[in-house]
C-alpha cells in the first residue's frame, strides 16, 4: 500500500460520493459489498488487468486490455506511443477502465488521463517516482521507456469497487 492517508480519504470520498449519485439499480447491487478505500488499496496491488475504454474521431467505442497498476488512489497504464488506443486518448483524454476478478471483484472508474511521460514537453513532476515503480515491477530493460511507451494516469471523476464476499477477497478486517 503506497497510499497516504490524504490519498486513501480523496478515495473514500470519490467513492462514497460516486455510489451515492448512482442509479438506484446500481445501489442495490452494492450495497454491502463496497470495499472502502484502505482495503481497496490493500486488493489492487501489483499489476491489475484492465479493460480500457476509448473513443474514435468517429465517436465510436474502442476496448481494449492494459496493465494497470493502482498507486496513490489512481491507475496507472501504458501503452506502446503509436498505439490506436494512445492516439485516442491524445485527442480525446477522457476514459473509463474496469478490473474484474471473476464474480469476486469488479472497481469500475471514468476519468480524464494525464499523460506522464510525454514525447515532447515537461514530465509529471512524480514521473521519476512512477518510473522506479515500473522499472522495479517489470525490469530497468524491459521497454524503451523514453521513446517506446507512453504511461497515464486516470484521474477519476467517478469510481466504485464491488466485491461478492469482502471478507472472502481481503480476509478479516484489520
């Protein structure tokens, strides 16, 4: 858990207010399986598959899969820079991403990315932060990560996280 406790009360509010402008649908799915922040951070560790979601100039929808990692309360995800998905998002920054573990979990979120590294122009001030992290987790040779890979961060608008059996996910609470 990499999180701060300002980080994990952003994401608590983020999620409770989320779930409270949800449809009364989506609540009574919910209700009782929300994680809360601290043990959500405790679950999305290391790398998380994530479903990517972007739109084309046409405005059509475009899926597709991405290894998101979830530091500081916000996923993290690259893709290669000449990617339709990174041209997508260039234009149009504005996305949602899923990461589901069967019936067991699903964390749903909508945001806006930030670019971390960009090809041209100033990086994120924490991009050397970011970039130790991925080079620990993937290895210092694994990409070209100056020219290759383009990394973003979602930054949320929207975000709730289901579990079937929270117990059953995260053990006893602490």
């Amino acid at each position: 858990m990499r999180e701060t406790a300002a980080e994990l009360n952003r994401l608590q509010i983020l999620l409770d207010a989320s779930l409270s402008r949800s449809t009364a649908h989506l609540r009574s799915i919910m209700t009782g399986r929300t994680l809360r922040a601290e043990r959500l951070t405790q679950v999305l560790t290391g790398m998380c598959t994530l479903t990517l979601s972007t739109v084309t100039a046409k405005g059509e929808p475009r899926i597709s899969g991405v290894d998101g990692h979830f530091l500081h309360g916000e996923w993290h995800f690259g893709t290669a820079r000449g990617a339709a998905k990174a041209r997508h998002l260039a234009a149009r920054p504005s996305a949602s991403v899923a990461h589901l573990r069967g019936d067991e979990l699903g964390v749903f979120a909508h945001g806006t990315v930030e670019i971390l590294n960009p090809e041209r122009g100033e990086p994120a001030a924490d991009w050397p932060d970011v970039l130790a992290y991925l080079k620990d987790f993937y290895g210092d040779d694994a990409f070209d990560w100056d020219n290759d890979t383009v990394f973003y961060r979602l930054h949320p608008h929207w975000m709730t996280a289901y579990a079937a059996d929270i117990a059953k996910l995260t053990g006893p609470a602490s």
